[in-house]
C-alpha cells in the first residue's frame, strides 16, 4: 500500500505536529539525525560521530572525524592587501619622496626611500609585502608603475607599464590582483588629454605590463578607490558616483550607489568591511562611509581635522590615516586618523616628511 500525506497538522489543524517521543528514522531517534557535532577543547572529544569538528585549543587548529580517525582541516585565509605600515608617496610639488607611519601608533612619517622620479597624481595600492605605485604625472612617465618592498626602506624599483598614460587616477587590490582605474589620458602622440573611463590591472606579486581589465561606468579623473578581498569600489572625481568591480573577473564597472556630496580628488581607504572616503574639493573636511559588500549611497562619518582635497589614505585594517592634500592655507602634511568601524571625527595623527598634494598612499606589512 502507497500512503500519500500532502500536510500534516496538530490536532486543532494550526501548526506542525508536535511529537515528544517514539519518532524514529532508519531506526534513529528523529533529535540526533541531520545534526553535526562540534566540539572545542585542549582534547578530543571522547565518543565523537562520523562528521563531528574539533577545534584544537592547544594548537588552534581544526579536525574532522572520519571512520575512527581525526584528519586536520587545512584553511587559507582570504587575502590582505593591507599592513601594519602606512606608505605616502610623490606629490605636487614636484616631489620623489616616499614616507612611511606605523598606522598603529601616532606620530611623523620617517623617510622610506625615493621614487624614480618626482611625481604628483599618482595612485598606490599593495598585497601587503609588495607597494605599487602607478601612473601620474609629468605625462611623459605618467604609464609607469613601480614598486617598493613595504617592510624594507629604499628606493622604487621599475614594475612595468599601464595600458595607457594616466594620471589622477585610482587604485585598489584584492592582495592578489592591483586594479588602476579613471583619470586623465594623456596622448603622446598628440598632446591631447580627456578623461578616460579605462581600468587595467596587474597581478602584484609578479613585474609586468598591465592588461586591460574593463571600464569604469562614467570616465572621470579625481577619483578614489577602495577594496575588500572581493570588490573594488570607485568613488567621486566630477559628480557623486560610486561604482564597483569584481576584482578576479575582468569586465565593465556596475554602479553602486552616490556619496553624500559631489567631490572630486575624495581619499579612500577600507577595512574588510567598510569603506570610507574623506575630502575632496574643493577644501571639505567630509568623511563618508559605505559598506563594499552592499551597494547603496554613501552615510556621513564624521570630519577631517583639515578640510582638503588631492589627500590619500590608507589603513591597517582597523585604523585609516589620510594624509597631505592642498587646504585654504596650502599644501599639508597634516595626517588624522579614525577607527574605520566607528564613525566620528579624525584626530590628529601627525606629519608627513613633505609637504605634498595630489600625494598617494597605500599599506602593508
């Protein structure tokens, strides 16, 4: 005999039935099928089921039980392109140096090393061991990328080239792949030079040319960017756009959302999470956030300590710096801080070595 059951019901027929007791399947009681046992301490558990995890205390490690064996669970950590070293580099005036802060501890910036040649409009980004820095101006140059060892000062090292010459372009990374996206085209064959909607990409840990990665949904130069291990996200330069990138998948850029004001020459920086711009011009002391996983317009965080823009930032995960950039009194060396989870207010952090505008910056180990 077939019996077919399309519902069941208690008695009173207004919910699921609610059996207390005697409900077997396959000879097991119902409460222990389907159920995954978990266990965290210094020993193994002493009578574990097939499937049952152990979190090792003792050596933070991680198990399955499986046929009367314990076999450890290898994890990889998604990627970091992010550090505990804060680097700023080039700027107008016309400079070549490159700076560094421990984003932990507040203080001046100490001298890192030297850019191949002074540089302004630039854009930075890392995998944490390796800093980037591509683009910029003066135009002639303005298709070179080049890069530094974060933990060990000292002079840039030649990387390769973008795909055009660019400058006051954006940068962010996956700690895998490095995207350079938006600003100004120059043309060396006519002098000519537009916004350029162009985006390309590098793989960090390997020298080479960029490849061409997609477009940006509007061109625009003064524009930011900032990234988790997944997404990248480009905000302002010439309106309140927010779009994003798949970082791993080459392809056109989607919208996101807007900040809250139109800005251009906006610093970006970001933790796993969050993402955060400050600045722009013409001289806002503005910060705003977005959350990089969720698309939607950008929420107010609190302010600058020096309203400016052409700054840059970076960050250590948990704290972002954002420092230089031209204010009503001038070029600034000025950096502040926030907690990037906690909206509020930047405190000051310290100095740069230089004076410097239109500077870039990015972080690592």
């Amino acid at each position: 005999m077939t019996l077919k059951v399309d519902t069941v019901t208690n008695v009173a027929g207004t919910g699921a039935p609610n059996a207390t007791d005697g409900v077997t399947v396959g000879g097991a009681a119902l409460s222990s099928v389907n159920q995954m046992e978990y266990a965290s301490s210094a020993e193994p558990p002493s009578n574990p089921a097939n499937g049952s995890v152990w979190w090792s205390t003792g050596d933070e490690q991680m198990f399955l039980y499986v046929n009367d064996n314990w076999y450890e669970i290898t994890t990889t950590p998604p990627p970091v392109w992010y550090g505990e070293r804060g680097l700023f580099g080039g700027g107008f005036t016309d400079t070549d140096t490159i700076g560094y802060i421990t984003i932990s501890t507040t203080g001046n910036a100490a001298d890192f090393g030297n850019l191949s040649s002074a540089r302004l409009a630039m854009a930075a980004c890392s995998n944490t061991a390796r800093g980037l820095f591509g683009g910029g101006s003066p135009n002639s140059i303005g298709n070179k990328i080049e890069y530094v060892t974060v933990a060990t000062t000292g002079n840039s090292t030649a990387f390769g080239d973008l795909t055009i010459y660019q400058s006051y372009l954006a940068s962010c990374s996956s700690g895998i792949r490095g995207l350079f996206g938006g600003g100004t085209e120059y043309n060396p064959n006519t002098g000519g030079a537009a916004d350029t909607n162009t985006i390309s990409y590098v793989t960090i840990a390997t020298t080479g040319n960029a490849a061409d990665f997609g477009d940006l949904t509007a061109a625009r130069d003064g524009v930011s960017a900032c990234s988790n291990s997944d997404r990248g996200v480009f905000g302002g330069g010439s309106g309140t756009t927010i779009d994003y990138v798949t970082i791993a998948t080459t392809g056109n850029a989607i919208d996101f959302g807007d900040l809250t004001v139109s800005k251009s020459f906006v610093a970006a920086l970001s933790s796993d999470v969050r993402g955060v711009f400050g600045g722009g011009y013409s001289f806002t002391n503005v910060i705003q956030y977005i959350t990089i996983a969720t698309t939607g317009n950008a929420t107010d965080f609190g302010d600058l300590t020096v309203a400016r823009y052409g700054l840059a930032g970076c960050a250590n995960g948990t704290r972002g710096v954002f420092g230089g950039g031209s204010s009503a009194g001038g070029y600034e060396n000025t950096m502040d801080y926030i907690t990037i989870a906690t909206p509020g207010n930047a405190t000051d952090f310290g100095d740069l070595t230089v004076n410097a505008s239109y500077i870039s910056a990015c972080s690592g180990t």
